[in-house]
C-alpha cells in the first residue's frame, strides 16, 4: 500500500479497451500510479507481486468474473486491497458482490468526479474511510431505526451490521438506489449510530423471503463518537460481509 504522500496504487481490470481508456483519462494525475489488466488471470498475478490501494473491476468479462478476483483476495486480507465494481448490467447482483466483500458499486457510465471521488474515498485506510464529512450532510433526508442492542452481537432491533454498512428491514417511502441519506440507528438510550450513506439496494416484501426485504445501505461517513464505536466493534467481532444480505446473513 502507499505511504503517505505518495500517488495512491490503483488496479483497473476491464477488457473493454474503450471503458479502459474512459478510467485511465479520469484518474491521470500525480494522485494515482495506475496498472492495468484486461483479464482476471492477469490481475490476479499482478496482485501477487504489487500491493494496491484499491482494484477497479468490471463484473463480467469473456475471461471471467470480478467475483473470482473478488474471492482470491479477500482469502488474504478482508480490507485490503479496497475492490470497487463498475459494470453496465442493472442485473448486476449488487447484495451478493458487498455481502463476499466487494467495498462499493458504481453502474456504467459514470462521470468522472463520481468516479474518482470513490476512488480517492476507498483507497485510504480502511479506519480513515469514514471520517470525512460531506458538504451536503445536513440538508439529506434523515431516518431514524430502531437498533436496539446492536454492538452486542451485529443484529438489533431492525438492522444487522457489517463491515462497511449495514442492512435494514425499515423501507422509507419516497427514496430510490444510490440515494445518500442521514441516518440514526438507535442503540440504546444513551447510545446512536450517526452518519450518512448510500443506498445500494432496495426490496419490496415478498412471501418468499420477507426476511430479505428492506435496504442494503454503505456507509460513508460517521460522526466522530460513532465512528469511534464502530471501529472497535469490527475490530471485535471480525464481520466478514460489507453489507449483510438480509436480517439472517
């Protein structure tokens, strides 16, 4: 990984020479030293011989999955390098790619201050993520959830924690994917979960699974007092998952 100062190491895998050449245009300043690959075989390679700050992938390629890649690193290490996905299919399986450990999700096309603000967010340190207030914070609509015992065991009230965000039962009318939102998980009386973040996925009720229905939501801010907690709840309790799936995950 890089040290401080230093351009931020970035990985694009993409085997569409047009999306590649869209990436590199965007992150060409002396913030990044990139590296490229067009298959996962070759980005799995590259990975054994460079440390990265994060790893750019689309989902679907002829040679592959990201999710290979995905699966190979995260044997090793759950937070680093940080994998952000991007991909061109609404299909995509957004729950399943944050719940083996993918960091963040963009769907093609993106501009480019979307994209290399998540770029620039993911490849800090994982406990620097959620530090940095967003200028629109105060002004996002705000929901409250009862989370009632949540640092205990991950799941409380209407929420189960994960190592980037959380899944929620609760479905605010009125909101839509990749929505950011204040939020405040009720922990206890003396005790909240305040921030901000992204909605991911959203599911309407189903008599199948209705214990899967709600909202995948990634954090990406913390107020001071709750990132504190949340650090030292993950260092304890070593939840593999980004977001949970469901209220079972």
């Amino acid at each position: 990984m890089s040290n401080v100062g230093e351009p931020k190491k970035i990985l694009l895998l993409d085997d569409d020479p047009f999306i590649m050449g869209v990436m590199k245009s965007f992150l060409n300043s002396s913030s990044f030293q990139l590296d490229c690959a067009t298959t996962v075989a070759e980005a799995i390679d590259l990975t054994k011989h460079k440390e990265y700050d994060c790893i750019v992938s689309d989902v679907r390629m002829p040679t592959g999955t990201g999710a290979e890649l995905l699966t190979s690193l995260r044997e090793i290490n759950r937070h680093s390098p940080a994998m952000l996905f991007v991909s061109g299919y609404s299909d995509v399986t957004v729950d399943e790619l944050l719940f083996r450990g993918a960091d963040s999700f963009i769907l093609k096309p993106f501009t480019q201050d979307t994209f290399t603000a998540e770029i620039k967010r993911l490849a800090q340190p994982f406990v620097l993520r959620l530090s940095e207030k967003p200028p629109s914070y105060e002004s996002l609509k705000a929901i409250t959830i009862n989370a009632a015992n949540l640092f205990k065991t991950g799941t409380g009230g209407d929420v189960r924690l994960g190592q980037g965000g959380f899944f929620t039962r609760i479905h605010p009318d009125g909101v839509r994917i990749n929505q950011f939102l204040r939020f405040t998980l009720e922990i206890s009386k003396d005790e909240v979960l305040q921030g901000s973040g992204r909605i991911m996925w959203l599911r309407r009720p189903s008599s199948l699974r209705p214990q899967a229905a709600g909202m995948g939501l990634l954090m990406e801010y913390l107020e001071p007092k709750s990132n504190q907690s949340y650090l030292t709840f993950i260092e304890k309790h070593n939840i593999p998952e980004t977001i949970p799936r469901d209220m079972d995950s």
